[in-house]
C-alpha cells in the first residue's frame, strides 16, 4: 500500500518536470519512451524498486516522505540516461532506445534526462528544503554519479585487458552499480535531516545492497542465460576462470578470453558454473553483502532510525 | 570484505566429495576451518539452509536470488 502509494507520487513528479518539455515535440515522447520502458522493468522486476529507497530512508528518520520525491525523480532521471548511454556504449540489447532510434536521438535523450535530473533536484526548493540543502544535495549526487562514469570507464577500459581480478572487478561494481543504491540512501538521509553519523550508516547500508542488488543480477544472468549468450564476464564466470582445471577451464577460456566459437550451449556452459560452484560462490558473495546490510540496518536503529521501510528490500521481518 | 577464504571453502566443498559430505551433513564444522568473517559465515548458513548446494535444477534459486532483484 505504502509502496504503491509512493511510486504514484513519484510518477506524479516525473510528469510534472517533463511539462518543461513540449508534449507535441518527438523528444518528449523519446524520453517518455526511455522512462516507461525502465518503469516497466521497476514493476516488473520486483516488488521493492531500487528509486524508492531515499523515500523509505527519509521516513525512517523523520516519519515523512514527501519532500524526497524531487530528488527520488531526479535519481531516477539519471538512472534512465545511464542505462541508456550503457546500451549505447555496449551495443548489445535489442529493445534499447539507441536500437530503436539510433545513437545520435538516444544520446540527445539522454543528455537532456541529466538536465531534467537538475531541474528535478532544485523543485525540493517546494517541499520546503533549504537551499544550502539543495545545494549540498547537488553535490552529494555529482560525487556518486562521476564515480558511476569512473566505473563505467574501467568496465569499458577492461574488454582491452582480458579477465578482471575478482577485486578488479568488484572495484568496478563499487563504482558503476551500488552507486545508484548508495547515492539514493545517501540523498534520502540528507533530505530527511538525519545527523552526520547517522548519514554515514545508511550511507553504508545503500553500498551494500547496492552490491548485493548487482551480484543479484549476476547470477539472473546465468540463471536465465542472457549473460552466457553475449559472453559477459561476470562475478560467476570470474570465480570459474580463477578455480577450474581441464577441460572446464579450456572451454572457458574459449568462450570468454579468445571469443572463439563454443563447442557447448549456452545451457551446457550454465551447468558448468553450478556444477563447478561458481553459482554457489556468487551466491554466497551476495548473501554476504546482505548479512553486511542487515547488521548496518541495526546500526541505524540504535541511532533511532526507524527501519520498517527498508526491511522489506532484504526480506526480513 | 575478505573473499579469500570464501572461495577456498566453495572450492573443496565441490571438488573433494568427503568435504562436500561433511558440509551437508555438519556446514558449521566444515566452515570453522575456514577463516571466514562473520557476514560470510552467516551468509554460509542461511544459505545452507535455505537453499544447501544450489544445482541448475534448484526450485528454490528464485526465492534466494529474486527478492535481490531490484535494479531497474
């Protein structure tokens, strides 16, 4: 109820920032598409979608949430343009707004997302947030979002380097993926007024789902298979490149350093990494990171947060 | 976060099949040889539990995995 209440409001503020662009033009339009198709995946996806989590951070400090709706909008704008410019700079979905448009409209679209995720910040002015805030807050999301494009630089920079380190790698995920769950804990406790320490907690918290949230999606994309396919290199496959011998770790190296045609399916490639516990290990990296999130959760609440609105993203009661 | 013993831990469990024995039977006996830090060992036993040694064919994957999923 909760939830669903909160993502209308935040549905509402969406609409109300893109009034700035003409409805009749085609990039309203474009953008509505970007936005719609990564508000699908939201509902889609799960029950407890990532861009409402400065709205449950800000109520466990304060008991309301409504003045951390610009800035969940904004988060959520800036969210769009990076998948985006990610789909962009990978090539590799079908169903992207590049695919669709191509590059140059997509890459309009999302430049102007950016801006309408500055525009979106400054409305908190109208839920009575200070302006030293606001300005603070502008900040704060710039720091997160230049370590997301480090991230991202690294990722891309690596296709050069071969295979990451388990460490090279997880130093990427830091950067380009638990940032969006750091920041947006982050952003939700200085709207919400918390004092410094408390921010620094939930601050923690947000990296560690974050990482968890990306280890997730991981291991979904061997489950599913959609990883294998295009021969990505992920925390699962890295474990299995780093510990098997033999034929496992020939075939391997075949897939996924010299990119030669693989003898096996996609399927058969997806039992090797259970049967060689690669699954087991990713999942116990993820189960780490959440257990990391839980004890900081309790942190909070000694600091008087009050958690209830976050315990449903790690399923605990 | 360490990682180190974590992978060696995995890596017995499903390369010397009395380990993987033990671990089943007794994951708190097994995982003290190990030195893990609490989040991992917390993280080794709920997973034990819920779900023990994941296959491709595990039912219960999805009920571990899916609440995680939330990116988007």
């Amino acid at each position: 109820m909760w939830q669903s209440k909160q993502f209308t409001s935040l549905k509402e503020e969406i609409e109300a920032v893109l009034t700035c662009i003409n409805n009749t033009d085609s990039l309203y339009r474009i953008i509505g598409d970007g936005i719609e198709r990564a508000g699908l995946k939201c509902l889609r996806s799960s029950n407890q979608p990532w861009c409402l989590l400065p709205l449950a951070i800000c109520e466990g400090i304060c008991g309301r949430c409504d003045q951390a709706i610009p800035v969940a909008a904004a988060l959520y704008f800036y969210r769009v343009a990076a998948d985006i410019f990610d789909d962009i700079e990978d090539q590799d979905s079908s169903d992207s707004l590049s695919a669709i448009y191509g590059d140059p409209i997509a890459i309009n679209a999302a430049t102007t997302l950016l801006i309408l995720a500055q525009k979106a910040i400054n409305r908190s002015v109208d839920k009575g947030i200070p302006a030293e805030t606001i300005l603070h807050l502008t900040e704060v999301v710039n720091g997160y979002y230049i370590n997301a494009c480090r991230g991202q630089h690294l990722d891309l920079a690596s296709y050069e380097k071969g295979v990451l380190s388990e460490e090279e790698y997880m130093d990427i995920t830091g950067k380009k993926s638990a940032t969006t769950a750091q920041c947006a804990c982050h952003a939700g406790a200085l709207i919400g007024n918390a004092k410094s320490r408390l921010v620094e907690v939930l601050t923690l918290f947000g990296y560690n789902l974050g990482m968890g949230f990306q280890i997730a999606d991981d291991i979904d994309g061997v489950v599913h298979g959609s990883d294998i396919k295009t021969h990505k290199i992920t925390l699962p496959v890295i474990y299995a490149l780093t510990t098997t011998e033999g034929n496992d770790k020939k075939v391997l190296n075949q897939a996924y350093i010299e990119h030669e045609e693989s003898p096996l399916k996609t399927s058969q490639i997806k039992d090797m990494l259970f049967r060689t516990g690669a699954i087991q290990y990713t999942i116990l990296r993820m189960e780490s990171y959440r257990q990391c999130a839980i004890d900081i959760l309790r942190k909070a609440e000694q600091e008087g947060f009050n958690s209830q609105r976050l315990k449903p993203f790690l399923e605990i009661r | 976060m360490a990682t180190g013993a974590l992978q060696e831990l995995v890596k017995k469990v499903f390369r010397d099949e009395k380990t993987k024995a033990e671990f089943i039977s007794n994951p708190n006996e097994v995982i003290s040889r190990f030195s893990l830090t609490e989040e991992e060992k917390k993280a080794v036993l709920t997973t034990h539990a819920k779900l023990g040694l994941v296959t491709s064919g595990s039912q219960q994957l999805d009920t571990v995995v899916g609440p995680m999923m939330i990116w988007h």
